[in-house]
C-alpha cells in the first residue's frame, strides 16, 4: 500500500469541568486526508483545499507532526500529504489537532503500524504546539481514540479511554468571530479559590463515574465549570444567551468548545440535538455574526481510513 | 424488632486526589452500638464505653443526629443509645461519623426503614456538624454505602457510589498526637494555583476510572494531591517518612487520613498490606510517640446489623 485516505475528526477539548483534560470526537465534522509514499526522501504538502494554510511542512501543523515521525524513522523515502480541510482553522474545535493526527496517523498505516496510537499522539503534540504555542493533547487524544478521552498526564503522556453512552449527541455552534488564543490565556487566572477547586473535581469526578454508568442525569448535574467558563465565556458574543437556550432546548449541558469561540452542547438523542440546534439558530439569527452549527453523533472510532 | 446491635465501621476521607468529596469504609475498625425502643419519649443515651463522651443527646454526636431524626417523625415513643466506642475520637478515621450514622441507622432499621439512606445521611451530617463544626458527609457516606463514595454536592446532598476492586486493603498508622480541626483548616490557603488544580481533577478523575476498570497501575499513578497535603502534612510528625516507607513497601498510593494525624495506604492484596504495616511500624518505633496501626480490606458493605 503506497496511498491512503483518511477521514480525521474535529473534536471538543476542555469539556465543562473536565478543562484542560477532558475531550470528546465528533463524527460529520473532519478533514479528510491523503497520505502517499514517495522516492523522494522528506515531508511534502502537495494540496491544500479548503483553506489558506503554508505548504511548507516546517510551517504546517501536520507536516510538523510528520517531520517528528519521519526523524524518529528515517526511512529511505519521503510522504507527500494533501489535506482537505473542513474545519477552520481558529474555530475552537480542534482544526490544528485534526490536521496533526492526520499525517502520523496515515504514515503509521502506509508503514505497517510501527507506533502505537499514544506514541502518535506524542509526535502529533509537535506539530498541535506550532499552531497553539503549548504542547497540550486535548483535541488531539480524542481525534486519535475516538469517544471520551481523558489526558492523565504531559510527561509522560498518558490518554485514558472514558466509556461513551449510547445516544450521545452534540450542537456545536461556531459564530465566526476570532478569538486570538493568546487573550483566551491571558484572560485565565493564576490562582483560583479551593473552594471552587473542589466543586470542579467533585464534578469532574462524577462526570466520570457518569459517563461508565450511562447515567443521562448525573452527566447534566456535573456539567458545569466554575474555574473557567466565567472568565473565557466575556469573550464570546452572546455566551450566556446561547447556553441558556441549549439548555432550555432540553441539552445535559453546554460549555465552550476549547477556548472559543465554538460552545458545544451535549443531547440524549438526536431529536434533542436538533431541537437545540434551532434553539440556538434563533438567538445567533439576530446577532448579524455569521455562524455555522454542527450537530453530530459522539464518535467512538476516531481517526479512520475511508475508501477512496 | 425493639431492639438493634449494629457495627458502625470507620472511615478514609480525603482520600488524596479527592479531597473533600472521596472517602472508603474500612472492614475492621469501627463501634458497635445497641438501639433499643424505649415507651419515653425522647432520644437517651444510656451506655458509652471506651471513651469518655457526653451522655447528654444534645452534646453527643450520636445523640444529635438521632434528634434530628426523631424530630423529623416525631413518634410517640423513644429510643435509647448505647454505645460501645472503638474508634478513638480525633484519630481522623471517622470516629463521629460512625456515632451520628449509627444511631439513624439503628432507629431507621427499628422504625421498618421509612428513610433511604441518603436521607439517613442528612440527619447523620446534623450529628457530624457537632464535631467538626461544619456540615460535610465524607466520612458520613462511606459508613453508611461501603465501599468508596463521591460527595457530589451538600446543597442537595448527593452521594455516588464508586466501584471497590477486589482484593483492595488499607494499611493506617494512628499516631497518638492531638491536631485541632481549626489548626487543620487555618493552614489551608484560600487559594490555590490553577495549575496545581487541574492536576488534581486530571488525578481524580483518573482515580475515578481506575476504580471502575480495576486498574491497579492507574489507581497507583493517580493517588497523588498536590493541593493539600504540602499543608497539612507539617502538623504529623514524619509523615514524609512513613509515606516513603509505605510506598517503598509497595502500597499504591498513600494520604493523610481526614484531616490527619492518621496516615492510610491502599495496597493490592492482604500480604502486601501487612507488609506495609511492618515497614511503618520499625519508622515510629524509634520516635517516642504512640501509635496504632489498622490493616483492614476495604468495606464494601458499609454499616450493618450484627448479632447479639
């Protein structure tokens, strides 16, 4: 096998209570990419569509990923790489992460799986930390694993599995604005009260324990983030507005998607999840912001190979 | 039924990455109390072995949250208390809670159970609020449910039970030193850093799942507080000693009990336990200071009747 095809996820990061940790995958939302051996030795982006991005691989986030891999390899031929890419980039639903993934994902395939899924991810956090400055595993852990993945750990890296329910659904909506990322850490506090601290992991831990136990009420009880979302929720247009009519349209929960400007909502059934989608329709209609709205199934399998 | 004898077991909370909201029921360790009908009105206790406590029900833990109750039904006859106390008080294993959960669970059980048992919880955290001076259920929970429990929230009182592995022992040193409930809480600080936060819920939440796939590895890796115990562990005498001993022994994870001067591990296997009980023993041998040591299975049945 000398070419592949590859359909990379988008996927949602810092879940509620879970920031910083905690991520999900998305099913109709992704990139698809083509992977292919070459004579030639090296890292090659040959096709961009899409978007604007650099064709040079030291300045792409997934020709960064593949340029860790293929140092870590060194093989006699190259990879050239083409992307077509749906998710835009700076939305807040792991653009960077799914482009990164990509091509360690599809080299790894074309090369007989040298690497196990988590040693991926680790050349992935190369080419994440070119487009978000920090090396972080949040976007790209779903994308690789597919379902609920939970970041334990950087050093070393360390990606636990967390069981997804049947039925899950999310509404995503991405208002299109930019949130430049360094004012979505500037805005952050060094220092948060224990108080609020253990409401998070109070939380946090019961989202995990809902999460194996297909517990739909527990999942909205601890849905909530205390730290972050009060800080991060001032730079998005109509924030509280949107949240209000998800969970009014009858969503577990909602949150912001990454660090913005995307706010994500979780639904049992599909039917909820459309319901909420014309929810939140209705209030963005008004704004004059153009915005777009994914509503999609959890994705349990991740990055995958599609036919070509 | 008039008359009731029950096992009233002691109890790990703040059990390191969960602080506040995670505790476990040991298997060993506990009270025994006798709750009997009485035709006089009132809630009296008539019996207290062990320690010195107060018999008034208004000054005695037990007494206080049987009050509770028994204001809550006000029935037309009484109940007397008798308690046969083996958990030292102030120990950090949860000695108040086994009094104020044993005298709601003994009356429920004489009253033909109208109370579940988070119910029952409510009416023990009134008992509970006399000793510690403030209502928390950490303690309370694993007493009354077995096994590991997550404080979700107080205000509605919402307890989670956790999944125990088999074959998951405790191994408990109780040094014999005084530390006072407000010198516990006085050197906590307000605030903490957000960093260290998010490695505290990614630990938790990680503990969470390890308990649910019965992952020894991950339970090892996830037992870590990086909130609270650099403060607290300054008021127990060579906590820094017996935690390494412990460790180098082959628990899994080590903390510090309640709000201390106890020091528990969790180990996997009885012999493994025992080991670690021997190993901690030869530490505070040499220091001059009384202790006694507990090496227990984890409870998974939590408070119950036993035979007279």
């Amino acid at each position: 096998m000398n070419e592949i095809k590859i359909f990379s996820p988008a996927t949602v990061a810092n879940v509620a209570c879970g920031f910083d940790v905690l991520g999900f995958c998305l099913d109709s939302v992704g990139d698809d990419m083509v992977i292919r051996k070459t004579d030639k030795k090296g890292i090659y982006i040959t096709k961009i569509e899409g978007f604007d991005l650099p064709f040079e691989a030291e300045l792409n986030v997934a020709g960064v990923s593949a340029l860790a891999m293929y140092e870590a390899i060194n093989p006699d031929f190259g990879f050239e790489i083409e992307i077509y890419k749906n998710i835009k980039p700076g939305s807040g639903i792991g653009s960077s992460a799914a482009s990164a993934v990509g091509s360690v994902f599809g080299m790894n395939e074309l090369l007989g799986r040298p690497f196990n899924k988590t040693q991926l991810t680790e050349f992935a956090v190369k080419g994440e930390a070119l487009a978000s400055k920090c090396e972080h595993a949040d976007n790209l852990a779903p994308a690789m694993l597919g379902g609920f993945t939970l970041v334990k750990s950087m050093q070393p890296l360390e990606i636990l599995q967390i069981p997804t329910p049947e039925d899950l659904y999310a509404t995503i909506i991405h208002p299109q604005i930019e949130i430049k990322t360094s004012e979505a850490r500037a805005i952050l506090p060094k220092d948060v009260a224990l108080s609020n601290a253990v409401t998070q992991w109070a939380n946090f831990g019961s989202l995990i324990h809902a999460l194996h136990t297909s517990d739909f009420g527990l999942i909205e009880r601890s849905l909530k983030d205390v730290i972050v979302e009060p800080y991060r929720s001032q730079l998005i247009p109509h924030y509280q507005d949107v949240k209000k009519a998800m969970l009014d349209a009858g969503a577990l929960g909602a949150g912001i998607s990454g660090s913005g400007p995307s706010i994500f909502s979780l639904s049992k059934g599909s039917e909820t999840a459309v319901n909420v989608k014309d929810a939140i329709e209705k209030v963005y209609a008004t704004t004059g912001i153009d915005f777009d709205i994914h509503v999609t199934k959890i994705n349990t399998e991740g990055i995958k190979i599609i036919d070509n």
